[in-house]
C-alpha cells in the first residue's frame, strides 16, 4: 500500500467548517465549555508555581509557618480543577449529542427526498454505514476532542508565558524539541489522514456487503455459493484490516515519539536547572516549576496530535455524511403545479423518450392511451422497457421528450404527491415492514379505521388465513415479512392497495412464483381490487392478462404491437408467437 498521499487540505477545512456550523447552534453552552477550560487550564499551572513557590519560600529555608494555609489552596486549586473538567466534560457530551442528533435526522430525512436514481446506484448497506457508523464516529470524536483540542492549545499558550517569565532562558532550551515534534508529526499526518478515509470507506463497502449477502442467504445456498462469498467478504475484510492497520500503525507512533521527546526534554531541563542553579541563576523552586511544566509543555502537544487523528477519521465520516446531504434531491414541483382531488385514471403518452443514462434511450416514442378503469398490459421481453414505462407513470423518473398527460394535465404540472396518493402498487416482491398485521394493511391509509382495515382484507381474500394467525390481524410481523408465505404478502399487499383505494393501480408481476390455489385466490383479490380502475399489468404468463382492454407489446423501447388478446392472435406477430411459446410449454409440462 502506497501512503505518500496527503490530505486534501480543502476538504477537510470546509468538513472543519460544517461541522463547526452545527456546534455554533449551542453558542451559550459552548460559552461556558470554553470558561471552564480556561478555567481548568489555569488551575492546571497554578498548582505546580504552588509548589515551586512553596519549596522556595518554606522548604529550602525550613520554614513551615503558613504552609498549612498553602496546602489547603493547593488543595482547593486541584478540587476546582476537578470541577472545572467535570463540567466541561458534561456539557461537551450534551453538545455533542444534539450535534449528531440533528446530523442524523437530516441525512435520514434527506434519503426520502432524494430521487429513486439515487438508490439505483448504491449498496443499501453501504447507506446504512453512513447513518450509522460515520455519524456515531463523529459523535465519539465531539464528546472528547473539542474539548481537548481548546484545552491542549490554552495550556500551550499558559505553559509558554509562564516559563518566559520565570527564565527566558531555560524556556528556549526547553524549546529545542519542539521542531522535532512537528516534523514527526506531520510525517505522520501526511499519512493518517487518507488511511482513515480509506478505512471509513471500506467499512461502508463492507457492511454492503453483508447486508446484501445476508438478504441473499436463500440464493446463496440453493446455489452452493458460500465458499465464493465467504473468499469475496475475506478480500473486503482485508482491504479494511489494511487501512485500519497501518492508521493504526501510524498513529501508535504518536506517544511513543512524544513520550521520547519528553524525557528528552526533562533531562536536557534538569540537567541545565541543576547547572544554573549550581551558578546561582535560578532557584531550585523554579527548577522543579519548569520540570512539571516542561512535561506539561510536551503533553498537549500530544494530545493535540492523538486528537488531531482522530479528528481526522471523523472528517472522514463527517465528509461521507455531507457527500449524501449535497446530493441533488428530487426536483422540486413547477411552482404552478396542481393537486388533483379527483382522478379518473385517463393515462396518455405522447411520444416519450426517456435514457437512464442520458446516453441511449430505454424507451423511445411511446404513444398509448388508456382510459379509465381501463386494464392496460405490457409484455416483452426482459430489458424490453416494461418497468420504465412504469417509472414513468409514477414520476420516479421524468421523460427526456414528450409528455404524459393524467386526466388531460401534464404529469410534469402535477404535484407528485398528489399523482401518487391516487396510485397504489402491488408488486412482485411485497414489502412488509416490521409490524402488526393491521399497520401494515393501514399504511395503504393511515387514518382508516380498524373495520375499513379488515374489510379491505376480506376484500383481498386475505382474511381467513389472518383471523387463523396467532393473534390475528395484531400477529406482530418480522422485516419483510418473513414467517409467511410469499402468497400470504402478497395478499397483505392487495389489502393494503385496496384500503388505499387508487384511481390508477400498477401491477408488476403480482401472481409469479405462487402456487396455483393461491394465484386463484389472488387473481380474485385483484379483479376486485381492479373494477373501475384504470391498471397497469406487467406479466409474462400471458394467461393473466387476456382479459386485459389493451395489451402492449414492448420490444427494445418501443411499441411494436397494441391491441385486445384476440386482436393481436389474429394479427399473428410478435405476441402471437409469444403465446403459442408458452402454450407449448405448458402442453409439455401437462404432459
């Protein structure tokens, strides 16, 4: 691994600067974390002068008249001190904690707003990291570095003054180290700032990983592919052990450079103390003052550099945070758009185009019309541009040219929460979030009541095989569902689209991988679900959409045949030769 690389200074000043945006919410409470460091920082080098004065005025001259009184300040000195840490420790964790809460809260909000494009591209693992593991980064490193950082920076400034004024001197000699220092440190910086980048990365890719592994267990083993994710999660684990590893590494050398530098420091302070002192320049109290704060010298330069570490791996997470909360959201409605309190389910599209990639087109001149409560399949084969057409219905993507008009407007000129709250979809993988079963059938409309809860269950021919649950329609679901069947979802589904009570339904591939008594049961959940509705179908059992008023062949993006089931047999083209394929199939499989 290569480590010449250096830190992109740009970045992590602008990081610096967010985040700094979010502290300086809480000024009143950072007002007084920053008295009671100064405070702590003063109290910190009053008590060696206490007892460098002490030895001075009382020990070298075997006087103890008074001393009682200067060893209750001194130990009034290292009580307020005490205090002093314990607060700003206290108020810095409160600060801290509201910083990365509202952090939290809007990159959470903030991948709601962002475009399905977005989620297209990314790992939901990987996304889960940033909420998660970057954000709690950046919330370790708040509760202790800021304070550190204030506190090793005063005591810096109080340390250096103080020993001016005792011995000019005896400071410039204790100085000769601190070139060294820096030069150590920014060998090692140079270095730990794009390891820690590295690291908050790989753990992103990583934890996408198992996510995805984890969601795939079924496909994993039918296919005996455990032995090839296993070997693929070792080379991930090992780009993050690497990364981890030589941070680490580098960063390990920080106390032990600096606990070099500091012995060094006392030894080249005693040994010139005890000379002056020998020669009458200074006295042995102010030997012992500047020994102490020779090492307090070197011990916030210290922290300065542990800390300035781990600053730099909550940059790191901070900056992976920020990359999600530039991210360009859904555009915004027309100013002028409309909501639409009726809808009638009239669909047209009028030459449409639309490229994912702004390269090729995946659909090219669409042009249909369906009226409402109008069924409306799409067939073809798979990459054909069934679901875009989908996508473009729903305003998850916007076409390149041409319009689609809904009830005569321009999808455009609709307000999209208005189009969608008229839609409802039933999909081939149902999703059920974790729940009761009747939150699930009311997220369709979350102010139905129970009974319009049920009825739209018994509607979806979904209620018997609930009423036979554990507890019924409050049995208490696991993430997607999982404990039930793929049909019993896909029922809850239809229950939920059927409370949501749509103008326009979207059917993709609802009935595929069920058994035939539940299809049954589900096709009957669906013709109710679909009278006076108009639909969309994505099928390829072509014996699930006969019925349908209009059928769309799609090949390659564009609309090759359109017609009723009988019309386009007769025309004897593309769908005809599709049909004929699977009744032969199922002639043989009867067989």
């Amino acid at each position: 691994m290569k480590h010449e690389n250096k830190v992109d200074r740009g970045s992590f000043t602008r990081t610096v600067k967010r985040i700094w945006k979010y502290l300086s919410v809480h000024k009143g409470l950072l007002s007084g974390v920053l008295l009671m460091v100064v405070m702590s920082s003063a109290l910190g080098l009053l008590g060696p002068y206490i007892i460098g004065h002490t030895i001075d005025t009382h020990l070298a001259v075997k006087s103890t008249d008074g001393l009682g009184w200067i060893l209750t300040g001194l130990g009034a000195v290292y009580l307020l001190h005490s205090v002093s840490l314990w607060l700003q420790n206290y108020w810095m964790i409160g600060i801290a904690q509201e910083t990365v809460y509202t952090m939290r809260t809007q990159l959470f909000a903030k991948l709601h707003w962002l475009p399905i494009r977005f989620f297209d591209k990314r790992q939901y693992g990987e996304l889960m990291s940033r909420v998660t593991n970057d954000i709690e980064n950046v919330s370790s490193t708040l509760n202790s570095s800021v304070i550190q950082i204030f506190s090793s920076i005063l005591t810096l400034i109080g340390t250096l003054s103080v020993m001016l004024w005792l011995s000019p001197l005896l400071t410039v000699i204790t100085m000769i180290i601190v070139p060294l220092m820096f030069v150590g440190m920014k060998w090692i910086t140079s270095r730990t700032g794009r390891l820690y980048k590295e690291q908050q990365k790989n753990l992103g890719d990583l934890n996408g990983f198992i996510e995805e592994t984890i969601s795939g267990q079924k496909i994993i083993k039918t296919f005996s592919q455990e032995q090839k994710v296993i070997s693929e999660f070792l080379v991930k684990s090992e780009n993050l052990k690497q990364a981890g590893y030589w941070a680490q590494v580098y960063t390990g050398f920080i106390p032990k450079l600096m606990n070099m530098l500091n012995n060094l420091s006392f030894t080249i302070v005693a040994a010139a103390g005890g000379i002056f002192a020998l020669n009458g320049m200074v006295s042995i109290g102010t030997i012992v003052i500047f020994t102490e704060y020779a090492r307090q010298f070197t011990r916030p330069l210290n922290d300065l550099s542990n800390q300035f570490n781990t600053l730099l791996s909550a940059v790191a997470g901070a900056d992976r945070v920020f990359d999600i909360l530039d991210e360009q959201e859904e555009a915004s409605d027309e100013k002028q758009a409309i909501e639409l309190s009726m809808v009638k389910g009239e669909v047209e599209f009028d030459e449409v185009s639309f490229s994912y990639d702004g390269d090729e087109d995946t659909v090219q001149h669409i042009s249909f019309r369906a009226s409402p409560g109008e069924s409306v399949a799409l067939v073809g084969p798979t990459g054909a541009g069934k679901s875009t057409i989908i996508n473009l219905i729903t305003r998850f993507y916007e076409p390149d040219k041409g319009r689609i008009l809904i009830d005569g407007h321009e999808s455009r000129s609709i307000k999209r929460e208005s189009l969608r709250s008229h839609m409802a979809f039933v999909l081939q993988d149902s999703f059920l979030f974790e729940g009761t079963v009747r939150e699930n059938i009311r997220y369709g409309r979350l102010d139905a009541s129970d009974e319009e809860v049920e009825q739209a269950a018994i509607a979806a021919n979904a209620y018997n095989f609930i009423k036979r649950m554990p507890d019924g329609f409050d049995t208490l679901l696991r993430q997607d569902g999982s404990g039930i069947s793929q049909g019993q979802r896909q029922l809850l589904s239809i229950s939920r689209a059927i409370l949501a009570d749509p103008s326009i339904l979207i059917l993709d591939e609802a009935t595929s991988s069920i058994d035939t008594i539940t299809e049954l049961k589900i096709q009957e959940g669906l013709k109710r679900l679909m009278k006076g509705r108009t639909s969309f179908i994505i099928a390829h059992r072509l014996n699930t959409i006969q019925q349908s008023d209009q059928i769309l062949v799609i090949e390659s993006g564009r609309i090759i045949e359109k017609g009723s089931h009988d019309e386009l047999l007769r025309k004897k083209g593309f769908y005809h030769g599709l049909y004929q394929n699977q009744f032969k199939r199922h002639a043989a499989r009867a067989l």
